[in-house]
C-alpha cells in the first residue's frame, strides 16, 4: 500500500501516519520527492485497509497493490486449473458446451431439449428449477419437482446436470439433484449464498454481476474458496451498459483478462448477454477464439411458447451449425471437446 | 400491449399472432397504416408476455404499455403514502432524518453516534449489524450480539432502530428488534429475501440496486408489497457510472421520477453515494429541495478507527451545520421534521 | 510518478527502469519494501508520460499523482474565480440564472422567451442558432440569422447573449455577435474548437461531454485555458447511464467535486440532463443548494410548437415558481443574484 | 408513429391531438382498448418528430417505429455493400486487414511499420497525421508532415493510405494525400466535420464514438451519406462502461446487430478498446468470426518508445501469430483476404 500525500500535507501529518501503520503492527517508509512525500506500508494490508488513512489530515490518496482475491488468483498459483463435474472437464485443454432449457417446464419438453444438447455435442445439461425474474408476476420455475425432472432426464441421457440456486436455504436441496450449482447474476453478491454453496460439496457455476467488475467478481469467488471450495467455473454473460439493441453487452475482453488474473476456469454465455436468437452463434463463436474454456446456451424445442426467455433459445438447425461451429474452431484453438463417455464415469 | 409488424410481415404472420393472442384469452385489433400494421392487444398483459410474441415471424417490436408493477403504482393509488416507523412519519409532508453508524461495533461508540443524531435532530436511527462486504476478509458485522446493543441504545435515547437483513434466514431474528429492515444495494434483486421482509411485519427500507433502473427497482418493492406488506420506503444511493471521483453517482432526478410513479416515500442517502465526508452536506441539501422525504448520513464519534465506511461518515461539526440545513430547507418546502416525542409514543 | 513493480520483478527490469528515467531527465528512487519494489519518479511527468512505463518489463502499474490539468487546477490558484460576462458576474458569490429558449426560431419568440426569463431574474439570455443534431434531418438551426435575431433581442432587452458554437471556423462569426460562447455535449473532446474558443476573446461556457469523466472535462477546460483564456465556466448536464427514465443522470455531486479541484465557476443545466419539464424545478433547486454558481434553462413561449426540445422547456407558471425558489435558496446559501443594473453596464 | 394515451386521458386531449396531427398533414387513427387509447400516425414521421406530442395534455407515450436512418438502413437496400479503398475492397465476402503506427513518428518508423503491416498480410496502411489527444500536454500528431511521410511510405509499398482527420478545415489537406479519411470516437457527432468528409470524394471509416449508440451512430453516418457519399465503413472500437481493467468495454455483438440494421461494412478495432497488446490477439480472432469485414490493429517497430498508444501496438511475434489467426479464421468464414496485387490497380 502506498499513500500519497498532498503538497501542503505538514510533518506532523506524517509522523501521524507511521504512527497510526506502527501502531497496527505494520512498518511505513517515507520517500521525499521534490513536490510530493510518498509513504510505503509493508505488513498486513488488509488490517492497513480498516485505518481510514484516507481520510487522514493531509493524505491525497491511497494506492493498493496487492490483489484483493488469494486462493482464486493466479499469483500464488500460476497454471491454470481444470474442475470436474461429474467426469466432465472444464479447463484449459477443453472447450465444454453446455446446453438445456432456460427454464424447466415439463419432462417432455426438458428431454427434448437434452436430446437436441446432446446432439449438438453438449456434455453438460443446464437448466433451471429456481427462477430468480425481474418481476413478481413472471414464471418462477417449478422448485423441487423441476429439479426431479433434470433427474430424470439426467438418468435417461447421461448428461450431468447444472442448475441454479437462487437462496442459501434452498442449497442442500439443490445439491442433492444437481452436479453443479449455478450462482445467477443477480445473487453474485449475496454472500449468505455465497457462503452456502462453498460448503455445498459440489462444483460452483459463477455468473458475473451484470454490474459487477472482474475485481469484484474474484472477490465474490473468493467468497466460495474460503469455505473451502475451489471448483469454481466462471461465467461471463454480458454487463450492463447504455446499449439498447441488446439486453447486456457481452465483455468478451474479460475472457482473456480474467485468465491473467485467475486460476478458475471461465465460460461465456451468449445466451443471456444478447437475449437475441440471433447473436448466440456468431458470440459463440468469438467466446471460443478468444479463448473461452466452455459455452453454455439455451436451447427449446419449441422457443415459440417457452415460459422463459424464449426469443434466446436456438432451435435444431441453429444447433447444427453450432456444433459444427464449436467443433471446428475448437480444434483451431488446438484444443479438443470432452468426450461423450467421460461422462457416464 | 402493442405489437408493431415488420413491412415484409405477411397476412399469415398477423393472422398467426390474431389466433396466438385470441388463444391466450385475449382480444386483437389489427391497424392498417399506410407502410405498417399494429395490433393493439386487450387483455391480461403478464399471460401475453410469456407469448413470445418478440420471436413470432414478421414482428419488429412488441411495445409494453401498462406499467409492469400494480401495487407499489401511483396510477390505482394516487395520494402519496406515509410509512410509519414506531411512530415515526416518513411521507409528503415531512422530511424525516435517519443517522448512525454504518456498522455497530461497540455499545459506547453507537450510544455516542446515536445521541450525535438526536442531537441533529434526527428522529430514527440507523446501524448495521449484519455488514454484506465486498471482500470477504472486510469486517462482516457483529451480528446479533450487534442487534443488541442497538436495542439497548434504543432504550436509552428513544430512537426508533433501522438495521440491514442480508439473507432471508435472519430475517426473523433481526425483526425480533428492529423497527425497521433495510434491504441493502447488492440484495435489491435477492428475491427469496424480499418475499421475507414482505412477510416480516415490519416496514422495510428497500435501497435501489447501484445496478438497478428505476422500473427493476419499483418491482423489487413489488415483490415486498405482494406479499401483504405496503409500509416500503425507497432509498435512493446512487447508481454505477463509468465516473471514478464519487463511489457512486447519485441520482437525484429519481426523487421526483419515482414520486411520479410510485405512491410510496423516498429518501436519500448521500452518505454511501459519494463514499465521501465532504459530499454529505451538499447532497443532503439537495435531496432535501428535490423533493426527497428523508435523508439517511452516517455519521460517528471517531471516523478515523471506524470499521467501516469510516471516510464518509459525519463528525460533531458537520452535523450541526446538516441540522441547521435541514431544518431550513423542510420549512422551505413546506414541510416539518417528525417531532421527538413522537418517537416516544 | 510512482511505479509499482510485479513481485518478479528482475534487478535488471528496475535498472532498466532508472536508466530510462534518468535518460528523460528525471530522478528515480527505489524503494524496497517486503513483498514489492516502489520506484518514485521526480521530474517531467508530461515526459514521462510518453516513455511507457507501463509496457515494461516487471512493471505491474504506474500511478500518476499531479493531476493531468495545471491552469485550471485550484492547485495553484486555491481562490475560487469569477468570470464576468458583459459585466454579468457568475462566481462563488453569486448565484446567475441563465435562461431562454434552445434554439431561436423567430424574433417573435425568441423576445418573448427573454422577456420571460428576464422576469424570473435571469441575467443571461441563452438561445442556439447553430444546433448540433443527432439526425441529420432534425432542425439545425437558423445560423447567422439567428445570431442576428439574438443581437437584436439583447438590444431590447439588454440582456447579455450565450450561444452555442458548433465549428471552429464558426468561431469568428459566432464571437463577433454573442457575449459568451457555448461548446456543446457533444463538442467537448472537438480539440480544435476548444483551441478555436481559446483564442475568441469572449468568456467561454463549456458543458459536460455526456460520456466525460470530469479529469477530462477539466483537461478540455485546459485546451482553452492554454490559449490564453481563462474565463471558462463550467456546466455539467447530465451523464449517459442505463437509467432510460431520464435522457441523462444529473450528476450532481459533480458540483462539489469539480470546485474542490478547479478554480472555474460551475453551473448546472437541469433541462438537457432530465428532458422533462416536471424535473427542472427540483433539479434547479438542488443545483442551487449543491453550490451551482448558476443555473441555466429553456423557456419557450409555446413549448408545444417549439422546434427542438419543446418537452423541457418551462412555461410561464413555472418559471415564477423558479424565481421564487432560485431568490430563497441563493439567499440561504449566502448569495445573492446578479442585479439586472449591472447588465446594462 | 404510436401514441399511447394516459388512462385519464379526455376525449378533448384525443381531439387535440388528432388535429394536430391533420394541420401537419399526416393522418391519425384511433384504437379504444379496455382501459386505454392509442392514436396510429401515418405521414412524415420526421415532421411529426417536431409537434412535441409528449407533451400534449393526456399523452404517456409516443413510440417511433420508422428507422430515424434512411440511406444507410438495410430497409431499402437489403444486400450489404462493399467499400472499395484505392481498390482494396472492404466487405462481405473478405476480411481486409489494415495495420500501422498509432501515430507517424519518423518516416522510418512508419516504413518499419508498413512492412511489418504488409508482412502480416495487411493491405491497407493506418497511420495518424494528426492527433486528437484528451491532454493538451500529449503529441498532437506531425500534421502536414506527417500525411507526406504516409504518402511517401505508400510510393515504397503500394499500401494505400487510411488516416484520421480531426476538424472540418482540415478535411481538403488530409483528403489530397489519403485514400481513406478517418473519423474518431471523439468527432463521431462532430457534424461539421461529417459533412465535410461526406462532400471529399474519398471513402470514410467512421469510428464508433465511445459514448454512443448503434442507433447514434448510424446516424451519424447518415450524415455523412446525406452529402452524397455512401462509402462509409463503420468501426466498432470498444464503448466506456464501469469496467476499469480494458481502457473501453469491446463491444463484440455491434458486429452482427449493425449488419442487420445497416449495409454498410463494419471492422474492428481490437487495439484502442482493451488498450493492452496481449488482448489484440483473442479480440480480433473473436471479431473475425463474429463477422467483421476487416480488422485494424496498431503495430510499432519499437512500442516502448512509441510516441502515443505504445502500450498497445503489436510487434513482430505478435503478428505473426495474427497473420496465422486471421488467414485460418477467414477461411473457416467462407471469406477470402484481399490479394495484395489489388493494391496496385
């Protein structure tokens, strides 16, 4: 930590200071440049961060520089992590799709979807039981008897299954079914959440706070890791900006960016970035060359009278030219798709 | 409902939209224009969202008319409500101060920033005992032994208690001694936590999501108000910008925007919005004449070893200049601050 | 300057980095701390800026200190300025209403908005005649028609003239009609017509780039400054966001941030921030009340046939409800109102 | 046109508006729903746009349907076109790459430059004459001298040359040397200076300014169509969101959602929106199969003494490895890069 003070900041705004760092157990080292004083902290940074030395007489500002995230970043742990559901990688040698409904309505209609996944070449089922919707009279998914559902299917395809959880209660319910739990934009800084799910025992899907910055979204996967958890895969799935013509605009920079800074693998979600049918396959595409560890979209057989976030959902011939997609620049990025099997083991 | 037609859109596409809409139970009447076709729909508006009818062949735009909130809504409502907290009025003909601490931390720091309060003339006071953190190393609040000491400074001054819920499974304890909840920024779309406090007995203070435009905000309120619970008041506390100088930019037109709206009392925050002492003043002055019917600062005895939020808090001599403002600018506007012994009652 | 080194930071990077410094003609001081190197730069920071520092080897951030701005900083002119404007002054003892329409149409109307703005105690006639448009199919403007009409009105009306210039080789026209020239929104990063308005000899009213941090606002204020022109006056009018409620968000914090770093006045445009009539009463009271040096509005005599912007601009009744409050507020904040005498002088 | 009535609102407000609309010659048919009237306009919109309808007694809301662009809309000229630069084409059927210095330095860099650029398969040179720089105290560019060095370095290489114009005075002088005029982000609604490029004679690149809409946007290369000159290529070059870690947010899902709205060609510029060299990369792999028609990407023999933007220019083992991508991905894209012979003709 650094603190630089202002051009009029006295001496005894400085001997306050070390004072204050020395007082807290820390050591603080003052260098003298024409204009300015700069005083470097050394010690316990997080301790330095409860001092308010903002608000000291005399101090302009006050630098951090240590990472605010440690066991998700990749300063102490320089090679990339792959994490496993249910057999199925996600990592750095892969490029994972993961397909399903956008919400669970009927037996029926979520195996169909899975068959359409499968074909497609998904080895990963989503698909969502818990609803978390902008308003109160919008469908609010089936609860357990959705999640009984992507059981069964799950049983009849061999597909493991990702599915959100949208309050810390409902946890232990939720991964009772469920290989994965899927953290959902809108709860990417509820922390009782974040807490539950990191000692769920089952892998964690982050989505990204359509508000949040990557700094942010690390610290909210730095929630999960310290109750012990690091099978945390990352999803980017677009941020809130003035642009109109699509519901969020997809970060794709974040794909490359969050990699610099952590370990934890990271997908994207062209779906729910665009809400546009339209946008998937060409934002598809640009998730996989930008170096994307998987892709998860929406798939309906019937996107016509989905009860949710049907004008997203791709149909069958969509989905053709997806795999063929995926397939092809998979292998461009010198990478490979996880086999079909894997995931039955 | 209005659905506007594309100028390719063919007699089949509007007579496949006509049967969709009549099917669902509504009415549809097709307008011919010169280069376009609308048709208005007459109906229950949330059945025909869940149409798609965005995705139908040859449709350009599917215009929302109704607002998508009922309860919380001005247009069945329209004298301005006043929300009573243990007496105290928050509403239109007021202009009702909340202060306090950001978080508690001991008994003699919160007595002596609640009698700092009082002593500005505010009638409620505000603290939190369950702090959700950014970090997870940051100070998470003291919990229920926090609850207590604010029950007992409760006691000593008479200030009706104000404190943040963070999850919906403690939502029953924090209610067992406040008077008031307030659902925080990050957890405005925490929609297991709103069904809670909408179940509580107790008015709420819902904060606006930095993220959140003022539609999503009014049906988070929804939320609360559907299930049985309309004593809401609005926060307004700023919304994320690309701008860095302020932690937040606060958005002040939302005081008139929302009263326009909505019946239910607004009021700001100045404090949390800046993320600086030297805005508190200035913003508070505003919030006053724009119209707000509250303002919420935290202040505290010794800002420099606050555990939280420590820089923006106000100290002695700002709260009396803050008293002399506030003061002055309600009989301006024509109103009167809530009186103490009120409190009492 | 402070550069802070990556934690593998070589010997060789850091001496790399001392004799590049050095090089320029600057001093480097390193500082070792635990975990981090700190090297401090003393000398040029306008050179060092261009030597990037950032792309080199081992260096994990760079943090500038003094700010990017020097003549319009309070730096080193701590005492807040006052510009005058034909004698008009807008300052930090003054409180300056600014009022008249968008865009002049007719001397008909135009006179009559002037004479309604000067009834409310305005003391600046504002009215465009070279509008910037976002369609190049909506009204641009009279041109020099209109400034001539502007002329002719202040002849009546002894009102001093503020109107937009939108080109710099309009400058020259523009300057030998009005009192005080206007960069526009959309203008404020158009580099040669900053030069252009620098070298005019006129005062200068420079708005707010609706996507402008306000550092790059006041390095734009500089641009005109360095020419040699120091009477800048500020206006902020609201920042692009995702709030679609209002055409922009007033950022009314902007106020007390830019006179703590800037010497220049500030005033406050609540019309173009809000687009809505029903926001610029509250919106003009909180300006005042923030600290605003003035307030600037549309009035139109007939907002219903008005050629641009007709939906904001204040109507008889309004505006004496503005002079009631801009009079009350100006005194509560220890100001007093230019007295229409001096613009005559 | 649709206006959608208040539910209080009187038959005399309907009258009104109806003969409103009749005196401005346009036609207005009335729909009576359950609980609401909406008002069909049929005429010219654009005339209309200047009756201030939302503010009329009664009136919610007014819906425009009509695209506000006409010569640039895809609505009248389905087939997207192509853009010939000294007879490089820039289209649907290629990826054009064009490279060079951020700024021209000497005339050695920007050979260097140029055969790095050719090397990597670029047939088109970029280089900045003049510079629209946020700092006054930043390189403004070599100006004159600058466009002689482009031209020089086309006489060696046979690249034709694209550089920026930043004022509307300028426009003759840059258009006698270049062979395609540069708009930047900052003079996007610079609309004096579109008019002067849109009357030069020479094909344009409009950058997307940093602030503005797609639908902003297309407007302003409206105006530049307006003039007579629809050779216009639009760039999408990343837009400013709360992100702090890319300089802007790429706005990847521009590509596709502007090719449908508009004929014109689109590119992208991966170098200015991240503003870090290890982002160039995955960016422009994702613009390729997002479906850009080219890629513009800053390369500098020796960045770390670049005189502007050095932090993100590419270098040597930098290009290569884009040559390989764009040449793999171009293919996989069904599209071919224009032969360098081309250049010559």
């Amino acid at each position: 930590m650094v603190i630089v003070m202002a051009a009029d900041a006295t001496p005894w705004d400085i001997q306050a200071i070390v004072e204050l760092v020395e007082a807290a157990g820390g050591e603080a080292f003052v260098s003298r440049g024409v204009s300015r004083i700069i005083i470097g902290l050394v010690g316990d940074v997080d301790q330095f961060a409860t001092l308010n030395l903002r608000g000291m007489p005399g101090v302009r500002n006050v630098v951090r520089i240590s990472a605010k995230y440690k066991l998700v970043s990749r300063e102490h742990h320089s090679e990339r992590s792959t994490v496993r559901v249910a057999g199925v990688p996600i990592g750095p040698r892969t490029v994972t799709l993961i397909a399903g409904p956008c919400a669970v309505e009927t037996l029926d209609q979520t195996l169909a979807a899975a068959r359409m996944a499968q074909a497609a070449g998904a080895t990963l089922l989503r698909g969502g039981a818990y609803k978390p919707r902008t308003s109160p009279y919008a469908f609010q998914g089936l609860g357990e008897r959705g999640l009984r559902i992507l059981a069964e299917v799950r049983e009849e395809t061999g597909l493991p299954v990702v599915t959100e959880v949208v309050g810390a209660h409902d946890v232990e319910t939720v991964a009772s079914y469920a290989d994965m739990l899927q953290v959902g934009t809108r709860n990417m800084q509820n922390f009782a959440l974040l807490q539950a799910v990191g000692e769920a025992g089952r892998p964690v899907l982050l989505k990204r706070g359509m508000n949040a910055t990557i700094e942010e979204w690390l610290m909210a996967a730095e929630y999960i890791a310290q109750r012990g958890n690091l099978d945390i895969v990352l999803c980017e799935r677009g941020i809130r900006t003035f642009e109109p013509s699509t519901r969020n605009t997809l970060d794709i920079s974040a794909v490359p960016v969050v990699q610099r800074l952590s370990h934890l693998p990271v997908i994207v979600d062209p779906s729910h970035s665009g809400g546009r049918r339209d946008l998937v396959l060409p934002l598809s595409r640009a998730a996989v060359v930008a170096g994307a560890d998987g892709v998860i979209v929406d798939v309906h057989p019937h996107p016509e009278i989905a009860l949710c976030d049907g004008p997203q959902a791709l149909v069958h011939e969509d989905l053709e030219e997806l795999a063929r997609s995926v397939t092809e620049l998979t292998a461009f990025m010198g990478r490979r798709q996880p086999a079909g099997e894997l995931v039955a083991g």
